[in-house]
C-alpha cells in the first residue's frame, strides 16, 4: 500500500530528521516532556508491577525474580502517572514503552530507564510511537556514551536532547490511532506466520522421530528399547550409548585476545555460532581462526570434520542446537563435540539422532542448566545397519528440505512485515508519509 506525502515541506534543520511537513513544530524533546524521577525504597515492595528492559512482569515480592538482563535494585522510580520509559541501556533494541500506574499493584521502573512525562501539546501515543521510530533510534545509538562489552549506554541528558517534530494535537491523535490499527494488522500476520513456524519446526521433530525410532518399514517386528523416551524400536536394531559408538570431547577457553583472527588453519566455534549454519546442519565457516600451535597453547582438542557440535551449558543449550563440522576445528568449553565412529554412525544418522534428543529434560538441577560429559555419554542412540542408516537418512533430507524451504519463506516473509512496520511508523511519524 503506497501513501501520498503532504503537499509542502520545510528543511528540521536536523540531518536524520530530514524535511518535515509545513506547519509542524520542531522542538527539543525538553521543551514538551519532563524527566521525573520518583524513586520508591525496595522495603516498601509488596505486590507490584515492574517495568524492566522488554515487556511489564507482575511479581508476587520484590525479592521474586526479574526478567533477565535487569537487576535488583535499592530503588526503583514511582510510576504514578503514565509515562515514556526510554532505556538508557542498548537503545538501539531496548524497548520504549508506555508505562501507566495499575489501580491494585504498586508500579514502579527499573532505574536503568529514563521516565518522561508528556505535556498537553503531545499525544502520548504518538510520542510512543515517535520514540520507537528507526531515525530516533539510530539518533539515540550515536549518542552513547558509556559502552562494554554487553551494554551501550545514553547518559538521561542526551535523551532531553532528541528533536521532537509533530503537527496539532488533533493529528497526531489521528497518526497515532492509524499506526495503532496498522500495526496491529502486520502484527497479526506476523503471529499467525510464527505459529506456521512452529507447526512446521513440530512436523520435522515428528518425522525425524519416527524415522530414527521406527525406520522406514511399518511392518518392520519391534522389540522393547529399554528406553524411556521411546517404546520400541525394530526387532534388528541396536541400543547403544554414546560413548560406545564416538568420542565425547570438551571444549578449551578462548580468551579474547586470540578472538577475531582470520586466515588460519583452524576454525574455533564459540557457542554463538552454532546458529549460524546456513543449513541447519553444517558449521561452514567461522569468524574467528587459529593455528595448531595456538591451540595447543589453549589445550584445545582438535576436532575432525563430520563430529557433532553442541552446548552443554547455559541458556544455549536449551536451544537444542546440533550441527556437524565439516573441517578441522576446535570449539569453546561452553559446547561438547561428539566425534562419531564411521563404522559405526553416519555424521548425518547422528545429527538426527540427536536433534531428537531435547537437552532440557537431561538437564542437572540448578540456576545454570548444564550436562556433565559423563551424562551426555551415557545418552541412548539407535542403531540401524549401515546401509539402512543411509537410506534412512536420504529420505529425512529429501523430506525436511521441503519443510526447511516453507519454514525460510516464511522467516524471510516475517522479516518483510517487520520492515514494513519499522518504515511505516518511522515515515508516518516523521511526515513522510500523510495517514491522516
């Protein structure tokens, strides 16, 4: 859908801002919002609504837990009546909300955001929407300041700072009711898309599952398994564990000076990279190298091509990712490689295999999911013969390819809409485009 642009426009005398409609006000946002800055001791939490770096948590006590990534802090600020919460922390992707005071529960803010009140002349859904336009963004990214290596920082006086362009009141009201319904619609698509998503991520679970449990033959005799997870299994087939059919190998640590180097013999994997295979299936390439001499500076294991790759602690390791290398590498002690027995396991039977397995459930108690080697060796594989792994295996790529190429039309279909909603809002809102 294409938008006509308002008949005369006038130079914001900002070079993000660009030119803007004839008759909109161009101010410092400090001119038509105020920072306030009501903080509230933690002793007197009792049930409350808290406000962090994504979305509103309800929590039963201020001791509960808090969404990750924010911290407990002694205070917190007071929202008594609504407010821009703008984050001071990776403005870039921080969430910019509109934070208003429940009736029933106490509703404060982590103090890592900036609170800013509107006046009368600005409609708080527009300046909502204003705030989370691509240009404000990318103006409140180079305005950072304080910077490590997880978090950027804005310092609250760059904020006040940010240009404010908009028309009467009456038609930012009429912007901000148009985005609303737009932006609802695209959102809408987008969540049925991601539900197709998962749909089509359970169809190739199911089939992957079946394959490597039941094999190809439904009149193939079945025996017990003596597994849990999986009744039976043909009457030919083995049981085995891991460490009967491969090698278990840990990773090393990889201190950032040796980080980032290109051109050397070996790739080494950090747990992130995991999810950059292009298929999938295969680690291809790396951006980061080192030499065997470095390696073994590291005591890191060299690893084969056609080994499996996988976290085994943290967060990532609840992402069940598995993927096969395909030349000599080494990894980082966040992730396990299993390096298979040919005779015994095709690369491709294993990776199947494995990504049936969900690490979740194996899991050691604790704040840090984790699995120990000794665990993860004793983990049960099924075990065709070779020749009937093989035509296994053909049938499964031949099949999830086609489910892999719904499931990437429809990521790359998401990934438009969502680009369709940051342009929408940021030229609705900048006067690009006229909506009212």
């Amino acid at each position: 859908m294409s938008y006509a642009p308002y008949p005369a426009y006038k130079d914001s005398g900002v070079p993000w801002l660009g030119q803007v409609p004839e008759g909109w006000r161009i101010v410092r946002s400090d001119a038509v919002v105020r920072s306030l800055k009501n903080t509230i001791e933690k002793s007197a939490f009792e049930d409350e609504l808290v406000y962090h770096y994504s979305i509103p948590v309800v929590q039963e006590t201020g001791e509960g837990q808090v969404e990750e990534g924010a911290s407990i802090q002694s205070s917190k600020l007071l929202i008594d009546r609504t407010k821009l919460l703008v984050s001071k922390l990776n403005p870039r992707k921080a969430t910019i909300c509109l934070a208003r005071p429940w009736e029933d529960l106490l509703t404060v803010a982590s103090s890592e955001f900036v609170p800013l009140e509107m006046s009368r002349s600005l409609n708080e859904q527009f300046a909502f929407y204003f705030w989370n336009s691509e240009s404000v963004r990318q103006d409140l990214d180079s305005r950072v300041q304080s910077v490590t290596r997880s978090h950027q920082r804005v310092d609250p006086t760059d904020i006040s700072k940010i240009v404010l362009a908009f028309p009467p009141i009456e038609e930012q009201t009429a912007i901000a009711d148009f985005l609303d319904k737009k932006t609802a619609e695209i959102d809408d698509l987008i969540a049925k898309k991601e539900e197709l998503l998962r749909l089509l991520a359970e169809q190739s679970t199911a089939l992957i599952t079946h394959a490597v449990t039941k094999g190809l033959n439904p009149n193939a005799p079945m025996k017990p398994s003596g597994v849990v997870w999986f009744d039976q299994v043909p009457t030919h087939w083995q049981v085995r564990r891991l460490k009967d059919v491969g090698t278990l190998t840990g990773g090393a640590g990889f201190p950032h000076d040796f980080q980032n180097v290109q051109g050397e013999e070996l790739y080494f994997y950090k747990v992130g990279d995991l999810a950059k295979s292009e298929d999938g299936i295969h680690l291809t390439s790396a951006p980061h190298t080192i030499d065997r001499e470095t390696a073994a500076k590291l005591r890191a294991t060299v690893i084969p091509p056609d080994a499996i790759l996988y976290a085994k602690i943290g967060a990532a390791l609840l992402l069940n990712r598995r993927r096969i290398s395909t030349a000599n590498c080494c990894i980082d002690n966040n992730m396990t490689a299993w390096i298979v027995d040919p005779s015994k396991v095709l690369p491709l039977w294993g990776f199947y295999w494995m990504s049936t397995v969900d690490f979740g459930e194996h899991t050691n108690p604790g704040a840090v999911p984790s699995l120990s080697e000794g665990y993860q060796s004793i983990l049960p594989i099924t075990l065709p013969p070779l020749e009937e792994q093989q035509s296994i295996v053909d049938q499964l790529t031949s099949e999830t390819k086609a489910i892999d190429q719904t499931a990437q039309k429809t990521r790359e279909a998401i990934e438009r809409l969502r680009e369709y909603r940051t342009a929408l809002i940021t030229n609705a809102v900048t006067g690009k485009i006229k909506v009212a």
